[in-house]
C-alpha cells in the first residue's frame, strides 16, 4: 500500500479542500516528504520520543497538536471535545468518552527531515505498566507538567520510571492559559522535589489568560503565534519590560550548565565569549548525560509553544545512535555478560529487537517492536530467544495510533508492529538462532488489589475466558487466579479503575457483562526473625521411595526488599546433589503461595540451603521438592510471622478552608501526613494511607469538600500493619477454613 493510499483511509480530500490553507499545505508537504522516507536512513535524522506526565497536565493534546503541525493529521480534536470525535492518539471508545488515555499509543511523524517516532502514555498509576515499557523502548522523553498541578505524585512515579531506564527529558510546563499556572513555580518544584539540575532555555510572555507568546533565552528572540491555528510563527525583540529577567535567566542557566559541562565551564573560567551554538551544544551534552534538564513552556491547547518544543527535541534529545543499548548473554557457569548494540542503520549485523507491547488488532494480535541492531524485511524468519520458535515476517507495518501503514522493511532505531508473532511482552527476537540474547526486560510492578468477578450470564463462559486470556496477555499487571478456598474467581490489578475499565472492555468487546466484588487489598506475610529449619523427608511404600533432606535458615529480608522471595543455595560438597537444588526451590515457591497467618503469600523472605542429605537410590528431584516444602511448613510453626499491607502515597489538593477536615479524615484513616504546601487559597497536602482505608475515598473528599478537592495516589511500600488489622484478618481466616476442614473430616 502506497502512503497516498494509506492517507486517503483517514484524510477525506473532499473535506481537505475545504479546510484552512496551511492545514492542505501541511498535508501536501507531508505526502511529499514521505517519498522520500526511505532515504532517512541517517541515525542522526531519527527520534523516539515519549509523552509522559501526570493526570490531566496535556499529553495527548499536545502530541494532536505535534501531528497537526507537522502534516500527519489534517484536522485538530480536543480530548474531550463537543464533536464526539476526541483525540487521533486516544481511538478506544472508553478512552474518548471517559477523557483519559488508557493505553499507549504510538505514531510517527516528519519534521524538519527528521523522523520522529512518538508514543503517547496514559497518566493514570493504575496503567503505569504502559508507562513502563514505552520508556524501555525510547531514547528520549518529554515531560509534560501543568503550571497549575506542578510536580504531582504520578510525575514523580514518571520522574522514577525515567531515571529506572536512564532515559534522557526536557520538560514542558504546559497550561501557562489556565488560571493560577505560574511556569517560575514548576521550576522550583523541580529542584526542590526532583533534584534536578533544570532551568528555563524559554520564558513566557504574559500570565495566565494574557499568555501572548514565549521568549527564547538562548537566541533572545520574543516568538509569536500568528494564525487560527498558530501556525505563523513571528519573531520579534523582547518586549521592554522583560530584557532585564531576560538577562537574568540566560545567565542562569549558563550557570547551570557551566556547573555539569566541562567545555562550558572552561569557556566561562577563561572569559572566552559564548556564542549560541556553544550554549545549544552544552544542552544537548548535559541532556544526553542526564545532569541537566531543559524547561521549555507553552500552552498546547491555545496552539503555544509547541513547533520550538519539537525544535528543541531534534536539538536537545539523542538519536538512537547516542544511547547506548546491551544484550544480555548467559552462559553455563558464568556470570551473565552485556553486550553492546550497534545501532547502525545497515544489515553488517544480525537483527535484535525487543516486543514491548501486545495488542489485539482487526487481523489478529499485534506485537510493538523496537529493532535495536540490524535491518528487518518482510518474508524474512526470526527467532524467540525464550521459546526458541521460528516465526515467518508475513505483515511489517508502521502505526499511526489505531492507523496503519505497510513496510517492507525497518532498520536499527525504528518502533514497528508485526501480525501473528506469538510472543510474551519483553520476549526478545533474532534472525540468527545462535545469538543466545536477550534484551533488558520491563519492570512489572506488583498488583495491590483483588476483586472476586464472575460473568452475569452463564452461557456467557466461554467469551469470558476468551477475554482474560487476552487481556492477561496484553497486561503483566492484569492477574487472574482461582481461589480453592472461597470457590470464587478472583482479578487482580494495580487499582479499582484499572479493574472497572477491564471489566467494561470485556462488556464492550465480547458481549460479556461481568459483576465485580467487593475490592480485596493484597497483603503480604513475612517473617520477623530468622528460623532454623532441618527436615527430613521419607517414604517408603514398596520399590524406590523418597529421601531428601534439607538443613538450613528462613530469615527476613530489609524492608526495601520485602515483596520478593530469595533462594540461596550454599551447600558445599555432595550431601545434596547440584540437580535436586530446582526441586527445593520450586517446593519453597510454591508453599509461599499461600501463608499460615491469613492465606495470603508469603514475601520478604530468603530460604538459605546450607546442608543436607541424600540417598544414592532413594533421592529424587521429587523428594527434595517435597523436602523444601516440609522445611517451610516447619518455619510456618517454629517462625515469627507478621501480616503486611501495601501504604499508597495520597496526594490531595483541595480548598484551604478544608484542610483541618482533611487532616482529621487522614488520621482517622491511620495515615501519616507527610507535609503540605499551598499557593493561592489552595493547598496540596501528601500522605502515606493504607490501602485497606482508601476504599470509597473518593466519594468521601467530594463530600467534605463540596466537590472541589481532589486526590491521586500510587503505591508506595508494604509496611507491617497494626495488631488489631492482623488480628481481624487471622480470625477471618480462621473462619473460613474452619468449617472447609470439617466438611473434609466428614
């Protein structure tokens, strides 16, 4: 498929004649420039860039606007706009009618003969994992604050995901038109709460509603936006009033850059004069290194600011070819080994690329890509690392959101999409089977709630099955277990909203209404001391029996660690043979899947295998799988166990005159104020609650505060609970099993 072709699927040119000048100009321009799309094969003409940020701060706004202005896109829609057609980036329907972006959606554009490869992420903690592997695939970001908001809780989880994949930003203090935005505020917040090395390389001109345009501090030049769509960009001097601060903040962020870049520092201890060049080649340094943030400003949705924004992208943030990507290779006995990615954009290399995202498509599942080194072609094989299967290349296609465009090929540094690739997300692929290599996988967060669910329709079983097989699929965080006890199914997630949205997804997509129950929070027991444990097992019943024994100590791990199991195997010697060492971990894991206290799994603990002995017929993989297992019941009895809760970091921003009432509902909730700070009659106050009382707190602070207070909050930690929380949950417990062990006896 030609791209004139391809988009005529999604531009109507009847409607285009009749549009405004610039947005047929733009189109045209972009038609033509894609002809010549295969010659962009200079790594330095390549981006991949994500949008990232709090709830509500304009990700999405912004990235239409990016497509307008650059010709992908012939017309601009609002995330919650009066014509029902909402955002190109947004195209599920639950996530125009509900405003928020629930899945990333990538695209790619042409700017100044650069090709921009872009995913916009969802802001909501509840979809962090899309947050996730979008930034495990990308060599630069935006973040996106409101000057309003400033740094809120979920830009500090974003701030955290960035610095997780050492992945280079710029900021953009977007929403200068709101009310009470103040851009000179955000800056500080970023020092203060990011610890970061920012400072402004723009500066607006005017406040709030008067935003009239913004100052370039490294050129200072004013920019203005001309147009019904600020297509026009008109330079002009700085106006009076404002070369004083002007001068001011152009040598404050030549301080700051001096303070992390050498060649800047030596030009400025010398004397020597600083052209712009010098300055602009000092940001991109600092950028790339991650010792200096620049802040950009603008309003998206009054079309401000956005073109240097992208300007600044192609200046200041790194072509694949300056990010340096590793494979990880394991060998037998060794240590695992990192090697490094070519990214050169030619076939000397074996092809390496990594599937990030899941999807299913119109056609059948589709797998996101990212190719790290190498060339891939259509008709060509490649291998999964993990599985060792061969998949044939029979659809290669680049993405435009829910759009898509058919390639023949793709080279180092592109983000595609393949058809019918049976994969895992974080699998890596090859073209070669003896490359044993794998890309760094994506960090999966553990879910934090449970919900029993049960399709309303019994004839309706088989759909059921049908959707969360996919959306467990599609989403590591989206757990679903069946519970022995309760005799119920349960879903787990990382939120009450991540649940409602799956649950009406399932509604909507195979004709499945589903009842939730009540939410279930996921505690955690674990150990308080460390136990000694020497347990023997033996069977004997005619033939070869069982024998396995394990000597060694359960102990707790530090707090930082304390939603992990870890197995440690320090025999020497033969007394329990290098081969039955798998069957004691497998039978620790598997009795840690369900604790003594409260029935919920056992986290925090190590299990320490330091002797042992075995038969020279009797012994099996199997009796030493048995062997682990008795070994933890034994610490079960002789241990010290604690139940844990998971403690969510609650940000609320209300009114002033409500915040006594606040901090009494906090308290109540056993929850520990972390502080506050306010700016004009409004304050923003922080809290770690646990989970267990954020239910229905929504509904609460709407209430007390006439509707004007709002909240967010993320998961922060588990910490032990209080002695009258863990004396309910062990009595329920020992409730429900009570009258299960009966009917047994019976």
């Amino acid at each position: 498929m030609t791209f004139i072709t391809a988009i005529r699927h999604y531009v109507n040119p009847r409607r285009l004649s009749k549009l405004h000048p610039c947005v047929f100009q733009n189109n045209v321009r972009y038609m033509a420039s894609h002809d010549k799309f295969a010659e962009h094969k200079a790594i330095e003409n390549i981006r991949n860039i994500g949008i990232s940020a709090h709830i509500d701060s304009g990700k999405t706004t912004l990235t239409e606007r990016i497509l307008f202005y650059t010709g992908r896109i012939a017309e601009m829609h609002e995330v919650r706009g009066r014509d029902n057609v909402g955002a190109v980036m947004d195209s599920m329907e639950l996530e125009r009618q509900r405003g928020i972006t629930i899945q990333s959606a990538a695209t790619y554009t042409i700017w100044k003969d650069h090709n921009i490869n872009i995913i916009d992420t969802p802001g909501h903690v509840d979809f962090t994992v899309e947050v996730e592997r979008a930034l495990r695939v990308l060599d630069g970001a935006i973040l996106v604050l409101c000057a309003v908001g400033g740094v809120q809780s979920q830009t500090l989880t974003v701030n955290r995901q960035l610095k997780r994949y050492d992945v280079p930003f710029m900021a953009f203090i977007n929403k200068l038109d709101r009310m009470g935005g103040n851009a000179y505020r955000v800056l500080e917040q970023m020092r203060t709460k990011m610890q970061h090395n920012a400072a402004f390389i723009q500066l607006p001109i005017g406040k709030e509603s008067e935003t009239q345009g913004i100052i370039d501090l490294i050129h200072q030049k004013a920019l203005y936006f001309d147009g019904d769509y600020g297509e026009t960009i008109r330079q002009d001097e700085v106006p009076q009033n404002m070369r004083a601060e002007v001068v001011d903040r152009r040598q404050e962020l030549i301080e700051h850059l001096t303070n992390v870049d050498e060649t800047l520092g030596d030009m400025f201890i010398n004397e020597t004069p600083m052209t712009e060049k010098d300055i602009m080649a000092a940001i991109r340094r600092t950028c790339i290194k991650r010792t200096f943030v620049p802040v950009l400003v603008g309003t998206a949705l009054k079309n401000k600011g956005v073109q240097p924004l992208l300007d600044a992208a192609l200046d200041y943030l790194p072509n694949p070819g300056e990010v340096s990507n590793f494979a990880i290779k394991e060998t037998e006995g060794k240590e695992p080994t990192k090697i490094l990615m070519n990214p050169a954009r030619n076939d000397a290399n074996p092809f390496i690329g990594l599937a990030f995202k899941l999807e299913l498509g119109k056609f059948g599942q589709l797998t996101y890509f990212r190719c790290y080194q190498g060339v891939l072609k259509k008709g060509d094989n490649i291998i999964n690392t993990r599985t060792n299967k061969k998949v044939r290349i029979v659809r290669l296609v680049r993405l435009h959101s829910n759009q898509m465009e058919d390639v023949t090929e793709v080279y180092a540094g592109d983000i595609f999409a393949l058809f019918g690739v049976d994969c895992a997300s974080g699998d890596t692929f090859v073209n070669n089977s003896k490359l044993q290599l794998s890309m760094e996988s994506i960090y999966v967060p553990d879910a934090v709630i449970s919900m029993s669910i049960h399709p309303k329709n019994s004839k309706d079983r088989d759909n059921f099955a049908k959707a969360i097989a996919r959306f467990t699929k599609e989403d590591p965080t989206l757990r679903f277990t069946y519970d022995t006890d309760n005799k119920e199914s349960l879903i787990s997630g990382m939120g009450e909203l991540h649940l409602e949205i799956y649950a009406q997804r399932m509604e909507r997509e195979y004709n499945c209404p589903v009842t939730l129950g009540k939410p279930k929070v996921a505690f955690r027991e674990t150990l308080l001391s460390p136990c000694e444990f020497d347990y023997l097992h033996k069977k004997q019943s005619g033939g070869a029996g069982q024998f396995g024994r394990v000597i060694g100590v359960m102990e707790p791990l530090p707090p930082n660690k304390n939603t992990v199991l870890e197995f440690r195997d320090e025999t020497v010697g033969t007394n329990v043979p290098k081969q039955f060492v798998p069957g004691v971990k497998r039978g620790y894991l598997n009795v840690c899947e369900k604790g003594i206290l409260s029935g919920n799994r056992v986290a925090g603990v190590m299990f320490r295998l330091q002797d042992g002995a075995n038969h020279c017929v009797d012994s099996s993989e199997l009796a030493f799988y048995h062997a682990g297992q008795g070994a933890v019941r034994d610490v079960f009895d002789n241990g010290t166990w604690i139940i844990l809760e998971p403690i969510m970091l609650v940000e609320i921003t209300s009114p002033d005159e409500f915040q006594g009432t606040i901090m009494g509902m906090i308290n109540k909730k056993k929850g520990l104020i972390l502080g506050s700070d306010g700016s004009e009659n409004w304050f923003t106050m922080r809290a770690e609650v646990p989970l267990n009382e954020m239910f229905g707190f929504a509904g609460e602070l709407r209430s007390m505060t006439q509707g004007k207070g709002e909240f967010s909050m993320e998961y922060s930690r588990y910490s032990p609970c209080l002695p009258e929380i863990q004396e309910k949950l062990i009595k329920e417990y020992q409730d429900l099993m009570n009258p299960q062990q009966q009917k047994k006896k019976n």
